[in-house]
C-alpha cells in the first residue's frame, strides 16, 4: 500500500503533496492514540497503510475549511455602539 503514496492519485485526492503529509500526520497520532482504523486492518499492517487506505477509500479528507485570518476577523465583526444606552429608566430630553 505505501506504493500508493507515490502515485498522484492520492496527492490530486486530497489536494497536494503537504495537505497529504498533514493529513497523514493527524491521522498518525489519532491512530497512536488509540482511533480504530475505518479499513479492515490486520495487527501487522503498519499504520501509514491503514491512513493510505483510508485516504484511497475516502474514509477521511483533508479539512478544506480556510482558517480566518486576523483581518477578515475585523471585516465580518459586527461595529461595537459608541454611545452607552441607559438603562436607569430615566427619561432624557
């Protein structure tokens, strides 16, 4: 199954050669940390040929979700009011 990993299919399916390599790397530490494999897996296949499986069955993707950055942050948030409102019932004129 590592043969799968030199062949560009499974680099185009996920998107590029370091979307994969990070992919493959958090799928590598929920694995070490006790995940069940999603593919039939034997004790004695290694662990980078379940995540090659996974990925070739798309049991798992990369997370194409942009992360916001600082100034898009500040361009969607809703303008904070300057003038206090209030609230002690009092009428003003």
């Amino acid at each position: 199954m590592i043969e799968a990993l030199k062949n560009d299919e499974i680099i185009q399916k996920v998107g590029g050669r370091f979307k994969l390599a990070a992919l493959m790397q958090k799928r590598w530490v929920e694995l070490m940390q006790g995940s069940r494999p999603m593919v039939d897996a034997s004790d004695e296949t290694s662990p980078l040929d379940v995540i090659a499986s996974e990925i070739i069955t798309e049991k798992i993707a990369a997370d194409l979700t942009p992360v916001p950055t600082e100034e898009s942050e500040i361009a969607t948030t809703p303008e904070v009011k300057a003038e206090t409102e209030d609230t002690s019932g009092a009428e003003t004129a």
